[in-house]
C-alpha cells in the first residue's frame, strides 16, 4: 500500500496531463495515443515527416529568440508584436514613427526589408547519440569529456553542413545522456508587412505583461523571400515570395473551454528537473539579486525615456528586454515561494530514493548522488552572486560595454603598425558610425552609473571587485555618483563630441586614449571577471550538468511506466492541452477568454499603459465585427490554455484538434510563471491572441484586408 501511494505521488510529479514539451519526431512514440485520446484528429506524420510536406515545415525560428507560422503559400509569417519589435524600432524614425503609428504594406513594394532578421526551418531532426559519445575514454575528467564532446559536435556539424545548402547544429537533452542533430535552412531577405501600433500591440504594456485577463493584439507579420529557385537569398529586389511545403489554414470557428489546443513552437529555457540546493539558491538569492538591479535600472531608463522621443526609440527595445525577465523573475519568485517549492522538491527527492530502497546499493548511489549536489551549491552561491553582479550591475551600464569594445580596435592598431595583417581601419569606421551615440544617451547612462556603483559599493565585499574598480571606489568612499562624475567628465567615451575627436585622430593619439580613466576601468572590470569568475561559473555548471545527468538518468531508469520530457533547449517542441480557465486564489475564478469589451472598460480607466488610438474606440462603436465575432456576439481578443510554455514559444501557432490555426501564443499568467521549474496544471496557462481578432485588425483596422485572400480561411 505505502509503495502504492508513494508511486502515485511520484507518478503526479513527472508529466502530468498537459505538462511536457515533447520532441516532434517521437510524437507517433509517445504522445499520439494520448493525443487523439484528448481530441486530436490527425496524425504523427502530419505534424513532423521528414519525406512528406508535414506542419513542422509551418513552424520557424524567428529572429533567434521567437517563434512563426506561416500562413500563406506566399512566404506569409505571423508572429508577436514583442518579436518583431526590434526589427519595427529599426525601421521607425521620430518622423515615421512604425512603432507608434503602425505600418501596413498596401502592395508588394511597399513591404519593408528588415536588417539582420532571419527565419530559420527545420528539415530534419536525428538522434546522434552514439556518434557524440563514441570517443569518450573511461578515465576522463567532466573538463577532458566536456572538449572532447565539444570537439565532436564540431565536426558532426561540419560533416552535416558539407556539400549541402543547409546548416545544422547539435543540442544535447536531458543534460547530455542524449544528443539530436538539427538540419536547418535560413532566410535573410525578411520584410514587414504589417504591425498594428504599439498601443494595441502592446495594450496595457508592463502593467499587464505576465498577466491574465489580457488585451493586447501581439502580432506583426512579415513576409520571407527567396530566389527564383525558392531558395534562401540575400537580400535582392529580383527576390520573390518564398513558397513554402505547408502553412497553415485558419480557422475562423473559435474554440470552446476544454477544446484540444497544441502549441508548435521553439521553447527556450526550462529547468523542470532541478534538486531542491538548486531552487533554493533560485529563488533566494539569483531571482533576488537580478530583481533588485533591474528594478533600479528600469526606474532610471524610463524616466528620461519619458522627457525625449529620442531618448524612447533608443532605448525602448532594450528597456522591453530588460523589463520583461524583471518581472518574469518576481512572479517565479513569489509562485516558488507559495508554493512551498523547496520543499516539494526536498519531499521528491525523499521519494525517488523510498522507491529504490530495496536495491541497497543504488539507492546509495543516489543519496551520495544528492549530497554532492548539497555540496556543489554551497560552494556556488557566493561565485554565482559575482557574476550576477557582473552582469546585472556593472554590464547594465552602456558606456563600459562600448569602451571594452576599443581592447580590440587598439590590439588591430598595434597590428597594422608593425605591418601584420589586420582590421583597423574597417573596425574604425564601424566605431565612427556609432557616433554620435545611436544606442546611449550619455546622461541616461551616467546615471545607470552612478546607481549601480552605488548598489554595487554596498553589496559587493572589497575581496571580490576587480582591483581597478576597488581603487577608485575607495577614493571616492563608495560614493557611486562621485565615482560617475570624474569618470564621464574626464572620459573621451561618454560623450559624442569628445567621441568623435577621438575616433578622428585614434591613429596618432591612441596612447592618450589608452589612458582613458574608463577605457582602463571598463577593461579592468571584463579582465577580472573574464580571468577569475567566470571560468569558475562555466567549471561548476559544468559539474552541475554532469550531476544532473545522473539524477536524471536515475528517474527515467527508475520510473519505468512514466514518460519524460527533456527540458527546452531552444529547439522545436510540441505541447499539447486544452483551453481552460484557473482559480488564481480562493473564490476567484478566471475565464478563458477576453473580448474587445474589456479593452475599452480598461481604456476608460485613463491610465497611460490602457491608451489606444482613438480608430479603435471609432470601430468598437460602430461593433463591425463582421466574420471574427464570436457566436455569442462578442468579438475577443485573447484566450488561455493549459498547453507547457515558456520564452520562445512566442509567437507560436496555437493550433486546434484538425491542424487549424486558432491564434498566436503570447504569454503566461503570473501565478504560472514559476512552470519553468515547477509546472503546475492546476494554474499554469499559456496566455494567446485569438487569431480572429488578428484578421479582425488586420482587415477592418488596418484596411489591409486584401491580405486574407492569400490565406486560407475555414468558416
Ligand atoms: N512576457 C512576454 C514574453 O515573455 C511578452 C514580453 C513583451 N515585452 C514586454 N516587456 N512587455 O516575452
Ligand atoms: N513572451 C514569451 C516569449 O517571448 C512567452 C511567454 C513565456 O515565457 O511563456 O517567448
């Protein structure tokens, strides 16, 4: 009876329902019975097939961090407003400002090429295991394994790519006891096609972000590009658009509560199989710290961004990247922490070894196995902290980053005056273009400065400041503002006319530039941490990893009837659920769905974050919903399911039972930000913009409707 119970317990913790983010290409193993039995009506090979046109070839990378979907046979991709943002800052000026206004590309030429974005497919996925590990000898050390792995995956890689238009990477999974090959094709001629302005795209901004009920239409779209062949191209007016195997058809229906969703898309980061060491320096000291530095900096970017348009497209991608993990952080936090997580996980690890008590000899393995976890953390959390505060806090501070920069324009200079080969006159003029300042406000970052040194000064004991840093904060007696005030007014980096005198006479007075109080600064501080704290960080992980192999090894030999998932690793999973509400706290209960009707309720409120273009308060008057109103007459904007999430599955297609679109993922709830350690059915929602609302904006707001004859709707 207890060995019942005890499996029952553990059964609960492993890939409940709706939990897991499962590979593609071992759906037909493990997941389609379980599939249909929650309503899907396809098939495996319609989701991933290597020889036949499957959704995989839908589903892209976008722009490295996000996910698309394509939705015409035009080259046609939806994704987020928050991803395609930093593309849309590029392209705006104060004069045409896309970001505030919103763009919409009235015919082909008017779409607009989109520097450095890219889209990435994948083509093929195969488990190369075996071939990774073969030439591992017995008696290596984590760091000999770790190179020689290294060097294999090298030259995998390269064996893959050869003779071939593709490119193709290796992850490893479940922490290196299994290893996948990725096959790949990238698109580089990327163009807008359209975005709704900020204020709908972003609606209720950081006041709601991480949040449900939500009503912002995160998309823009773009368009990918090919050559006459349909192959990728660099940018080029002959390029045309890019015909792909599948995209997907959507579905103007709707859904209801409990309907069968999958999400597609390629999740980031997740950390489901941490020992409680590991989630209690989580949640007690890293979370903490990061919060606090960003809370200071936050206050300081948003401050001048309000006075100054400039200052605002400067600094609004960065302040959204920065704000975002801000409070990602804060909600893990507290969801950690109410929920009792270190001890949930102190409770599992209690179980797993029960379950194998009668195997004497493994079950001292692994108790071993979970004191040397104790160990390694208590030695890791005073390192862990230096790099926080590494680059938290003083890499939060633009100038230092930028006068690193010039180590290497100086090592080119002394280069080219000995006659070696080298790149000083092209990294000149790439330094020349920066200024004056397009990516600092010198102000601004005096004092982000001023405040980090400070925090810095109080928190960070003598023994452990780069030496250069320690000298001057002692002069000023840990003053950060007075440390700010002789570096920016003695600096030839911090301000755009000295800026530009340096860069015009580098060449004949770089010594003086040498002696720059910040260059010297700046190098002292990625010297020191290069040099003595983050080889440390990289040899604990690694002797992290290595532990976590075993545990992990450990629960999947051990629990034999369960199935894992491998934790994201950036590449391209499956999750399925359903749509479906949750009860944030006692007596409350959260719908499943939002409408345009709660937009405007917030909107009256007259807060800054709930503006929106008056058009849309026009239009909402006029309730010209037309095909994209619900049945109940409502037209809505956003729903939450149940599917596994994190960073990354942004812009995913949210797909229902028959392989139709149905929206776009966006978010999570705060109460559910903590799944990334600790997913948790019973509150844990994938927040999405229904794709109807999409359209609805796309053809009745922007009067881009000739869109949707490309794409192909089912009534
Ligand atoms: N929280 C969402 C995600 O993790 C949306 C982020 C948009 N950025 C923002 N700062 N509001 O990416
Ligand atoms: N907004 C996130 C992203 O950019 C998705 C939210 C999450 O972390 O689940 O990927």
């Amino acid at each position: 009876m207890k060995k019942l119970l005890i499996l029952l317990t553990l059964t609960s913790f492993i890939s409940k329902a709706d939990e897991g983010m499962w590979m593609p290409q071992l759906i037909e193993a493990l997941n389609i019975k379980d599939m249909k039995k929650n309503g899907f009506k396809l098939s495996a090979e319609q989701i991933y097939s290597i020889n036949k046109a499957s959704m995989k070839d839908a589903v892209a990378i976008f722009g490295g961090g996000c996910t698309g979907e394509l939705i015409s046979n035009k080259g046609l991709i939806l994704t987020n407003h928050h991803c395609g943002f930093s593309s849309i800052a590029a392209l705006s000026t104060v004069d045409k400002d896309h970001l505030k206004n919103g763009y919409w590309a009235m015919k082909a030429n008017e779409e607009l090429y989109c520097k450095d974005l890219t889209v990435v497919f994948i083509k093929r996925i195969e488990d190369v295991t075996t071939k990774v590990i073969a030439n591992l000898k017995a008696n290596y050390s984590e760091v000999q394994k770790d190179s020689a792995i290294k060097a294999t995956i090298k030259n995998l890689e390269i064996q893959a790519k050869k003779d071939s238009q593709y490119d193709a990477f290796i992850r490893p999974f479940f922490y290196g006891n299994e290893y996948y090959l990725f096959i790949t094709e990238t698109f580089k001629d990327i163009r807008l096609v359209g975005t709704p302005p900020e204020s709908i795209g972003k609606f209720g901004d950081e006041t709601d972000n991480w949040v449900w009920p939500r009503h912002n239409a995160d998309f823009s779209m773009f368009r990918i590009y090919a050559n006459k062949d349909n192959k990728p191209n660099e940018y080029s007016e002959n390029n045309v658009p890019y015909v792909p195997q599948h995209s997907f058809p959507i579905s103007l229906k709707g859904y209801e509560k409990g309907d069968f969703t999958m999400v597609y898309g390629f999740p980031g980061r997740t950390q489901e199989y941490l020992t409680s060491y590991a989630v209690d320096l989580l949640m007690n000291q890293q979370d903490p710290i990061k919060v606090k530095l960003r809370e200071k900096r936050l206050a300081i970017m948003e401050a001048d961004m309000k006075f100054n348009d400039t200052i605002r497209l400067m600094y609004t991608a960065r302040y959204a990247g920065v704000a975002n993990y801000y409070k990602k952080w804060s909600g893990e936090m507290i969801g950690l922490k109410k929920s009792n997580a270190v001890q949930r996980k102190q409770q599992l690890e209690q179980e797993f070894l029960n379950s194998i008590s009668g195997d004497v000899p493994k079950k001292e393995k692994y108790s071993t196995l979970l004191n040397q976890f104790k160990k390694i953390y208590l030695e890791f959390a005073p390192l862990s902290k230096q790099y926080d505060y590494f680059t938290e806090c003083l890499w939060g501070i633009e100038c230092f980053k930028f006068a690193s920069t010039f180590q290497n324009l100086f090592n080119e200079l002394k280069k080219k005056q000995v006659g070696l080969d080298n790149k000083f006159d092209k990294l000149l003029n790439d330094t020349k273009a920066l200024i004056p300042f397009k990516n600092i406000n010198p102000e601004t970052d005096k004092k982000l400065c001023a405040a980090m040194l400070t925090i810095y000064a109080q928190d960070v004991e003598s023994a452990f400041r780069p030496p250069y840093l320690d000298s001057i904060l002692t002069t000023y007696k840990n003053d950060g503002q007075s440390v700010a005030n002789f570096l920016y007014s003695n600096s030839n980096f911090t301000n755009n006319k000295k800026a530009k005198l340096m860069l015009d006479d580098f060449e004949k007075n770089y010594q003086l530039y040498e002696r720059d109080p910040l260059f010297l600064l700046a190098t002292d501080v990625l010297k020191y941490y290069q040099k003595t704290v983050i080889p440390q960080v990289n040899y604990f992980e690694l002797q992290i990893t290595e532990l976590q192999k075993e545990y992990v090894k450990g629960l999947r030999e051990n629990l034999k009837n369960k199935k894992f998932y491998p934790d994201a690793n950036g590449t391209l999973r499956v999750a399925y659920g359903k749509v479906d509400d949750y009860s944030p706290k006692d007596a409350v209960q959260n719908l499943h769905y939002t409408t345009i009707d709660g937009l405007v309720e917030k909107n009256k409120m007259g807060i800054e974050d709930y503006y929106v273009k008056p058009r849309l308060l026009e239009l909402y008057d006029k309730k010209d919903f037309g095909n994209y109103v619900d049945k109940n007459g409502k037209l809505r904007i956003a729903f939450i399911a149940s599917n596994h999430t994190t960073g990354g599955n942004s812009g995913s297609p949210v797909i229902n039972a028959k392989g139709e679109l149905i929206g776009t993922n966006f978010d999570r709830n705060w109460e559910g930000t903590m799944s990334d350690i600790n997913y948790n059915p019973a509150f844990c929602r994938n927040i999405v913009l229904d794709v109807r609302f999409t359209l609805w904006m796309i053809d009745k707001y922007a009067g881009a409707g000739y869109l949707l004859n490309e794409m192909k709707l089912v009534k």
